[in-house]
C-alpha cells in the first residue's frame, strides 16, 4: 500500500507541474495514466471528471476522487495534497520573478508563446474526454447539442452537465 501511495503522489506531483494552462491541459496524460497504470477503467474516469466540473470549488479536486477510486481514502488525500502543493508553491515562486520582471518585452514573448500552447493542450483535454464519454450516437448528439448551446447562449454551463447528467440516468445504459 505504501508503494501505491508513493507512485500515486509522484504520479499527480508531476501532472501537478505539467498542468500549463490549467488542469484540462493534462487531462489526456492523466487519463492514460489512470487508465494503464492504475487500471481505471475510462468510463469511471469520464465519470469522475464530469462531478469535478460541477461540484464547488476547484474542478481539479476531482483528482481526489480519482485516488479515492484507486485506493480509498488515504489515497484521495495523498493525490490531492500531491497535486495541488507542488503547482502552488510553484506559481507562488514564479509570480514573484513574474512581478519582478515587470512590463519587459521578454514576459510578453513568454505570454504570448504560452498562450497558443494552453490552447493546443486544453484542446487535447477535451478531445481525450469527449472520446472516452461520447461512444454512442446518443451521447455524441448531445455533445453536439451542448457544445452549440453553449456557444450560442449565456446558460451556465454546469447547469448543462447537471441536465445531461439526469438525461443520462433516464436514457442511457449503465456499466
């Protein structure tokens, strides 16, 4: 158990600092490792970061329920610890020389480098959900649907999740 639970923290500690542009930008290599190290199985993953994005608070808190689902409780609080102690302290040091550097030219070449490549990484993050959670002409239909609304209305999209997530529960088959 004590090996698990160090391969859990240095497993999210890493993800932690990988995590540019927020946590979605590393939702495909936490998916694979969820998925071939861990043995999560996808769906349980797809499920799990569903309830992050609606529950309060940081929607990266669902990395505690993924080490929750792994090996219980300990666990969640070792990946969660592990996950967001290293990113703080991190961005707590970064923001400082940020701050010291000032309005220089070389911190908007960083910036403006940086931002195509949350993009791109964010992008990814959604490619590696939507490709786990929409298998059926169902559920890709009503990604589309979604996807659609919210760009064409200003509807939380929470309030999306939570009524897929009833539509789901009527609708669709259960694992």
């Amino acid at each position: 158990m004590n090996n698990l639970l160090f391969s859990l923290a240095v497993t999210f500690a890493l993800l932690s600092v990988q995590a540019v542009g927020g946590g979605s930008a590393i939702l495909p290599e936490m998916q694979r490792q969820m998925l071939e190290v861990y043995h999560l199985p996808d769906h349980d993953f797809a499920r799990i970061f569903a309830l992050g994005q609606v529950a309060p608070g940081p929607n990266m808190s669902m990395v505690g329920l993924l080490g929750y689902r792994i090996a219980g409780f300990e666990a969640g609080i070792v990946v969660l610890l592990a996950f967001f102690v290293p990113a703080s302290v991190l961005c707590y040091y970064a923001g400082k020389v940020w701050d010291r550097i000032g309005e220089t030219p070389w911190r908007r070449a960083v910036q403006d480098g940086l931002a195509p490549v949350s993009i791109g990484l964010m992008s990814s993050g959604v490619y590696a959900i939507a490709k786990t959670a929409a298998t059926t002409p169902l559920t890709i239909g009503l990604a589309i649907v979604v996807f659609a609304l919210v760009l064409r209305t200003k509807i939380n999209p929470s309030l999306f999740i939570l009524g897929c997530g009833v539509f789901g529960g009527f609708f669709l088959p259960r694992h």
